[in-house]
C-alpha cells in the first residue's frame, strides 16, 4: 500500500476534505424545509417538488459504483478537486433557477458533482493516516456522514427564514471556493491506478434505477394507470426492474472488474448489513419532509421554526455517536444495531401517532430525541458489520458497495414518501391535496406518511437481528476497510 509522505499533515486534509463531504450530504434534505416556498413559487405540486431532491439523489447514487475508480485512475485529488468545483457551479446554477425543469436539471449536476466527492474522501483518509490515527480517523468520518444529512433541515430553516430558498443553494458557493483552496493545499496528490469502467453497469444501473423512481414517484399523479397513450405506470416500474436484472445479470458475466462484484452477496453479515443500511436511507430521506411540511402547514411555524423542531434529533445524535464508536469493541454489533433500530422505528410510530396541530411542542421533541439517539446506534455497527467478513481482496469494493446501497436506499425512500404523502392527503383532504388549509386532516396525513419509515425499519431490525454474534473489533474492521483501499468504489 502506498504510504503518504513525511510533507502529508493527515488531519489538515481531513477536515478539509470534510467540507466537501458535509456539503453533499447536508444537500440530500436541505430542500425539506424550503419545499413549500419552493412549490409556491414554481407553482408546482407535491411530487414535482420532491424530484427537486430525488433528482439529486438519483445522480448522486447511481455513477457512486464508478466515480471511485476514476480516483484510483486520474487521480483522487484530480476527481475531488473536479467533483467539488461541479457542484459548486451546479449549486450557482440551482440558485437562479426560475423554473421547475431548470432546477431539477441543476440539481443532477450537482449529484453529479457530489458523487465524484463521496468516494475520494474515504480513500485518502485510509492511504495517508499511518495505523495507529486511522481508527479515529475513520469514527470522524462516520460521524460526519451521519449528521451531514440530519442537519440539513436545520441549516434551511435558518435561511429560508431569513432570505429566499435560492440561498440554500447560494451558501454552497464561498463554502465550495474555501473548500478548493484548502485542498489544493492540504489534500496530497497520490499515485494513480489503471482501472477499466464498467460503462455498460453504469448505464444499466441508472436506466433502471430512473424508471423505477420515475414509475413510483408518478405512479399517483396518473393513478397508476397510462401516462401517454403507449406508456404506463407498471409497464415503466416492470422495465426498470428488469433493467435492474440485467444490470446483476451483467454483473455475474463481467470477469474484468465489475461495478459491484457478486461474491460480496456471499458473505452472510455484508448482506444483512446491506440490507439495514438501505432501509436506514430509505428512512432517513422519509423523515425530514413530512415534518417540515407537517410544521409550516398545520401549525403554521415559520421555515426557522420547522427546522428547530428537528434539532434535539441532531444533536442527540451527536452526542452519543461518539460514545456508541467506544461501545463497538465491547458489544456485539447485533446488539447495538438491534437497539438502534428498535428505538428509531418505536419512536416513529410513537411521532406519527400524535402529529396534532395542537399537540404540545415538548410532546413531539421526546421521540424525535429518541429518533437521534437509535441513529446513533445504527451507522457504525452496520458499517463495521459490512466488511469485517470480507476478504481483503475485496474490502475496497465492499466499502464502496455499501455506501451506494444506502443512497439507492435514500433515492427510494424520497419516491415512495412523494407517494404516500399525496396519496394520504387525497385521502384526508379529497380535492384539496394542493390547498393545505385543513390543519387536522392534513396533519393527520403526514403523521400517517411516517409510517412508513418504520414499517421499512422493520425489515432493517430483522436483518440485524441474524447478523453473527462475534464482538467486531473496531481494529479488524478498519485493516479490512484500509486494506484494497485503492480500490474503494
């Protein structure tokens, strides 16, 4: 493995190339809060505002599998340097969008932009930091994905009520120049590999992914019938999933270097862990809308105000996803992550149940607290789960793997909440979705919408619930993510 040089200073590129990586991910829900200026101004409906974030999602997740390799092959300074540089621009471009079609083509670039960031961040955190610093190294870089996108709402709220939501946009611009300059700086340049890129799984990956959302995100507007004359919903959702086979299909026949090789699948808590992972992105993305729309349109908060309704989640799981790292080494992750997920969906089902547009304030802050605190608890054991059965060979693309599946997850959890929430609110509010002017109906349908993010977290305790009952070493877990780092997808 290639060692840094004795001119590297690891910790001044990390909290650089921290910046990025917090950027992007404070992206993926900044919009939640700014979601009914948003849909007031472009005069536009629920589900065409939430592409404004799937878009972003989508583009964001599907080149992950890739934009690791083109690190290892140009260079990953070159590609974290060129992803950061894109999303700025795109950020620029975000904000004077005038129209839907503007924005939502904007934020692809953007993901675009994020998706050639996320990777170069974890393989130079792994190739300089000498053994003995990698651990926490890697625990601040855990932490950091884990609250980059629970504080979006937060950071919104603050300035969409005090400026316009162009400026969620606009903020990234100096933050974006500041971050380029530190790691022209900070950030060492390190040997290159050649990889081959697997274009064809790219294309199919995306293809598929795309009508699979499209179909899902849609499927209400159109009730799930025609959207034109010869195209319908489950025609569109039957050819993404097929799409979706031939891309795994593919994946099995391509001996060169495949996007996601299928022996990872045969590893017992990789899988599982995979799986719990999905649904805590799916969960996640699920979330932070309904209770931003919840707070402007049934109770009548302002943007800050929302977005203050989340912090106890934000900061709960800050102060205890440290203390869950020190717990890994002495308790079974099958433990921890159990816990976690019992208290995150136990929680949610507690929430959804009592959003009233008069339900008292302290109230609804008690299992949003409790939101936080299973959060905790979840990211790293399944993280160390994920690769601590891999064989070195393939940790690199393990590590990669992973962190594509929880933005698949993400992507279809922001498709299948556009869905449930119109199809509640039709429900509650018949012919009245757009107005929001029924406090209690329109309450009622997003503490319903809630729902299913904990009905989705079912199936992630149940995975954790099988994963082996060995103690994960937080050492073996990063020698196995550090090992083939080169290679991190």
């Amino acid at each position: 493995m290639n060692q840094p040089s004795p001119q590297t200073r690891p910790w001044a590129a990390l909290w650089t190339l921290m910046i990025g990586f917090f950027m992007i991910l404070v992206d993926s829900t900044i919009m939640s809060v700014a979601t009914p200026a948003i849909m007031r101004d472009l005069r536009i409906d629920l589900s065409s505002a939430v592409w404004v974030t799937s878009a972003y999602l989508l583009a964001y997740a599907v080149p992950l599998l890739i934009s690791g390799r083109l690190g290892d092959r140009f260079g990953t300074k070159n590609v974290y340097l060129a992803g950061l540089g894109v999303f700025t621009l795109a950020s620029f471009a975000c904000g004077l969008a005038g129209d839907f079609t503007s924005l939502v083509a904007a934020r692809v670039v953007q993901g675009l932009g994020a998706a050639l960031i996320a990777p170069q961040t974890m393989a130079v955190i792994t190739r300089i930091f000498p053994a003995d610093n990698r651990g926490p190294a890697l625990a601040m870089w855990g932490t950091i994905g884990g609250l980059g996108g629970l504080v979006g709402p937060q950071l919104g709220g603050l300035i969409v009520g005090t400026t316009s939501w162009s400026w969620i946009f606009f903020i990234n611009i100096p933050i974006g120049v500041i971050g380029f300059v530190l790691a022209l700086k900070h950030v060492p340049r390190l040997p290159a590999s050649s990889h081959r890129l697997d274009v064809l799984g790219v294309v199919l990956s995306g293809a598929g992914m795309f009508c699979l959302v499209f179909g899902v995100q849609e499927g209400d507007r159109y009730n799930w019938g025609t959207i034109t004359n010869w195209l319908s919903v489950p025609l569109l959702i039957g050819a993404g999933l097929a799409l979706l086979a031939a891309f795994v299909l593919w994946q099995a026949r391509n001996k060169s270097e495949p996007l996601i090789p299928l022996q990872l699948f045969t590893h017992r808590d990789f899988s599982l862990a995979g799986i719990a992972m999905a649904t805590m992105g799916f969960a996640i993305t699920c979330i932070a809308l309904p209770l931003m729309l919840y707070a402007q349109n049934a109770r009548g908060f302002s943007p800050t105000e929302s977005a203050l309704l989340l912090l106890p989640l934000a900061l709960v799981m800050a102060v205890a996803a440290p203390v869950v790292g020190r717990l890994i080494g002495r308790f079974s992750a099958r433990t921890l992550a159990t816990a976690g997920f019992t208290c995150t969906l136990g929680s949610l089902f507690w929430l959804g149940a009592i959003l009233r547009p008069d339900t008292p304030i302290w109230q609804l802050e008690i299992p949003i607290a409790l939101i936080g605190l299973g959060n905790a608890f979840i990211g790293s054991p399944l993280s160390t789960t994920a690769v601590r059965s891999l064989p070195l060979a393939l940790a690199g693309a393990g590590s990669g793997a992973f962190n594509a599946i929880r933005q698949l997850g993400a992507v279809l959890g922001a498709a299948s909440i556009a869905t449930l929430m119109t199809a509640r609110l039709n429900a509650e509010m018949p012919g009245a979705a757009t107005e929001m002017n029924e406090a209690y109906e329109y309450a009622a349908a997003m503490g319903q919408s809630l729902f299913l993010a904990a009905a989705v977290l079912i199936l992630g305790l149940s995975a954790s619930m099988f994963f082996t009952t060995g103690t994960p070493k937080a050492a073996t877990a990063s020698e196995s993510l550090i090992t083939g780092a080169d290679r991190v997808a």
